[in-house]
C-alpha cells in the first residue's frame, strides 16, 4: 500500500494561470495527480507515495479560482454506495446534487 497524503499547493500554479491569462486552456492533473514533494530548506525532495488526481483537480480549481470543474472518467457509472451491499448506479446526476463527498469508484 502507498501512501496518498492530502495535496496542499500545487508548484506550477504559477506557470498554469499565465497560460490561462495568455488565452490558453490547460488541462491538468491527469494521471496519478501529481509527485508528493516536501519543500524544506535544502530545496524540494520527493516522497513515496500518490496524490489522488481529484483532489489535486479541485485544489486547482480553487488557486487558479475556476469557475467550473470538469472531470471525465471512463468508467461505466459512478455508485452511490460504493461497495456495500447497497451499492446503485447513479444514473443522472445535477451540479451540486447527489454526487456530494466520495464519488466512487476509487
């Protein structure tokens, strides 16, 4: 098991809103969401682990202040419920619905 530790700054947010002022529309923290870094006072190092690509996508979403977050899957459905016996597919979903906190699968 890897550790995920929860994403606390992203080091390119700089980089990112310049391309966004400059007319560009970036697209960011696909993949495994990004290397954890610790930034100390020799400079940065990397750590083992993975950050959880949604999470990374959302505390851009807030540093870059985007008005929308939009984040595409491939997978089938996502359940409410994930893995208990009550587990359903939640078939439609509305901004601000019943998707809320976890939305599997993970």
């Amino acid at each position: 098991m890897v550790a995920s530790p929860r994403p606390v700054d992203i080091m390119e947010t700089s980089a990112i809103i310049s391309l966004i002022i400059d007319g560009f529309l970036p697209i960011a923290c696909g993949g495994a969401g990004g290397i954890p870094v610790i930034r100390d006072s020799t400079g940065i190092t990397p750590v083992n682990g993975v950050i959880d690509k949604d999470a990374t996508s959302a505390l851009l979403g807030n540093l870059i202040e985007a008005q929308r977050l939009v984040i595409l899957t491939d997978v089938e459905f996502v359940y409410r419920d994930y893995g208990r016996p009550s587990q359903e597919p939640i078939r439609r979903a509305s901004a601000g619905g019943e998707l809320g906190g976890n939305a599997a699968p993970r």
